[in-house]
C-alpha cells in the first residue's frame, strides 16, 4: 500500500510546474559565518528593542513623581543584565542539529571565559546607572556587597537580590557595583533615581498589537512594539497603561466583578440554579460596568505623565488615530470595554490644553482630581472584598 502510494505521488508531483529561475551560485559563502552574523544580528536586535521602550518607561516612571504614582516609589538604577549561559549538551545524539549549531554560535561569540556570568546588557541614559559611569559588557561581580550569583538560576537569584535590596525603605541610599571591564576591577556608586515601583515586560506568546497592564507589571507585545515605532507613540501607550496601574484600575475591575458575582449568586440561590450562570454573568457585567470610565480616565492621566517625562504630549491623539486606522471600524462601532478612538483622541487634545494653560501660569503638572490626589487615598495593592 506505502510503496503504491508513494508511486502515485511521484507521479502526480512529476506534473507540477517547477522554478524556472537561474539563481546565483551561494556556494562560496562560509555557512557557519552566515549563521553566525544572523545570530549575533538577532541578538543585537532583542537589545535594541529592550533598551528602547524600557528607556521610554523608566522615564515615565522617574518623572511621575510621588503625587501620580501610588506613594511607594522605590529606587531605580537604570540597566538590565544578561546572563553568558552556553547551552551544553552532553548526550549529543539526542540534540537536533539546529541546537547544536545555536550552541556554536554562542561559544564564537562569548566576552567572558567562565560560564553564567552576570554583565550588563545596556544602560539607559541619564539615568543613576549612566551617571556613574557602568557600560554595555561590564560584568557584575557584587551589588549591594553581595557576589553575583553564577549558578545556573543566576538571572532569578540575581533578580531576588535587586528586590530584596531595591524598595521603598532604601530610597536615598548609595549602591556600590563592582565590576571587571577588560580585566581590570572597578567599582562604582550609583546615587538611584526615585521611580514608579511598576516593571515593563515584553508579552512574547501574545501576536496581537496589544498592552496592557495587571497592576503589578505593565505588557508590550512584539507587534505594538513595531507598529509603535516613534518614541512619542511608545510613550502614549505606556503612559496609558502605566496610569491604569497607579489608579488602581486592575484591582477596581476585579472589585467590580466580584460585586456582579455576589449579585449574581444571589440570583442564583432565589432561582435554585446550581450552574452558577447567574454568579457568572454578574461578574462579567461589574467588570464592564465602570470600564470606559476607566479608559478614559487613564488616557487622562497618561498625557500628564507624557508631559512631565518630556515627550511631546501635543501628539498624543496620534496614537488613537494609527490605532482606529489599523481597525476602522473602531471609529463606528464601540466595544464594551473600551470607548471610540475619536472620543479618546478629543480627551487627550483638551488634557493637552489643560497642560498647557497650567505651564503658562507655572502650576505644577498634577491633573484634575475632585480632591487633589484623591486617587490616592487608601489605595492597597490587595483588595479586601468583605
């Protein structure tokens, strides 16, 4: 049957049209040389985006100030590291080909001689990390007095160092970095900026133009990231969601839906409905029931942090119109949760009037609230539902 079945498909693939194109012999190019530059290029790339939009954000976050973030500004040092971590594979017949060629291209292209070294990836500018001096490639060999990890979870034990040692109650204080550049031992005090305690994340599995935030972290999506090319269209979307965060917006959602649920129980329990429909319709209906206002509420506050970072908060309307021209029909229609792009766009152009009439009078750049920081008030990071 096999044998008849593979006869038959020779035969049909035997009329099929074919490329008729003389193409130029590659012959001559060193394959593993190509890999390489295609690796090291990809590489360089990831860098470059991170380094980018976490520019933009921590300089929304530095300028917030403590009155428009949520009174818990934590020290900021304004760099990323990576880890030199060689992939090894010991029983090589059982490793593809594809990651055998990955681990090559890693070892050609390793600074450091030991293995699950913490260096840094880059640093942003002006920021403490800039100012005292640490460059791209430096290795990190203590922080806070303490040894960089080299272990095979270096990046998380790394991690648990910076949030042990980065928080509210050491804002102020010096940090020393000692570091090895070209072999020679140095070390540095970096003085950290007072940032908005809110991490930017790249939301790798999600393919849409999307961001959004939880209250704990804000996301990026690749493709918003490259439809979003301008800085100025970057910092409207982070602002956005950066202001959904320090309003408390997440944790007021999942209040709401927790109230619609109650609701719905109730109902439940009345019509003796065991399936809990009610519970479940009451909790998507509180979710969605205040969060237009939220939107726009964030959109507000967003121009104000665009504008105290220094980006041109003028333009921010922009932002909404490439959005509504990637999907039109956002223009007619609405969605539950989220308003029309023209409505938006008309907020941010009268907040940017607002700003405006505040510089000429030399009032500081705080928006709107019925009572100044009234969005402050009591804000938790858990809400207690009873």
């Amino acid at each position: 049957m096999k044998k008849t079945l593979l006869l038959v498909m020779a035969s049909v693939l035997s009329g099929c049209a074919t490329p008729t194109a003389n193409l130029p012999t590659t012959t001559w190019y060193d394959k593993a040389e190509m890999r390489k530059q295609h690796y090291e290029f990809a590489q360089n790339y990831a860098v470059k985006r991170d380094k980018k939009i976490n520019t933009i954000f921590y300089n929304l976050k530095k300028n917030t100030g403590e009155e428009l973030c949520d009174r818990k500004l934590k020290p900021g040092l304004g760099f990323d590291v990576g880890v030199y971590r060689p992939k090894k594979h010991w029983w090589q017949f059982t490793v593809s080909q594809e990651a055998r060629e990955e681990e090559e291209d890693i070892k050609n292209l390793n600074y450091f001689d030991d293995e699950n070294v913490i260096y840094v990836r880059y640093v942003i500018a002006n920021s403490a990390a800039d100012k005292a001096g640490l460059k791209p490639m430096d290795r990190i060999i203590t922080i806070f007095g303490i040894a960089a990890p080299n272990t095979a979870d270096a990046k998380e034990d790394y991690d648990e160092i910076l949030e042990d040692n980065l928080t509210s109650s050491t804002l102020g204080q010096p940090v020393e970095i000692q570091i090895e550049r070209k072999g020679k031992m140095k070390t540095l005090t970096l003085k950290p900026d007072n940032v908005c305690p809110y991490n930017l994340k790249i939301a790798q599995d999600d393919t849409d133009i999307n961001a959004y935030a939880d209250g704990k972290d804000v996301y990026l999506t690749q493709p918003m990231i490259d439809y979003m090319q301008e800085d100025m269209e970057l910092a409207a979307v982070l602002a956005h969601e950066l202001a959904h965060n320090t309003l408390g917006h997440p944790q007021a959602g999942q209040f709401n839906a927790a109230m619609g649920a109650l609701a719905g129980g109730i109902v439940d329990g009345l019509t003796n409905n065991l399936n809990a429909d009610g519970a479940k319709l009451g909790a998507q209906i509180g979710n969605k029931v205040y969060s237009k206002d939220f939107e726009f509420e964030a959109d507000y506050l967003s121009v104000y942090y665009v504008a105290r970072a220094g980006y041109d908060y003028k333009k921010m309307s922009v932002m909404q119109k490439k959005l509504s021209a990637r999907n039109k029909n956002s223009i007619y229609f609405s969605t539950d949760t989220h308003p029309k792009p023209q409505e938006r766009s008309a907020l941010m152009i009268e907040a940017s009037k607002e700003i405006d009439l505040k510089k000429s009078f030399k009032e500081p750049l705080l928006p709107d609230f019925a009572k100044r920081n009234s969005h402050l008030e009591d804000k938790k990071d858990d809400i207690k539902w009873f």
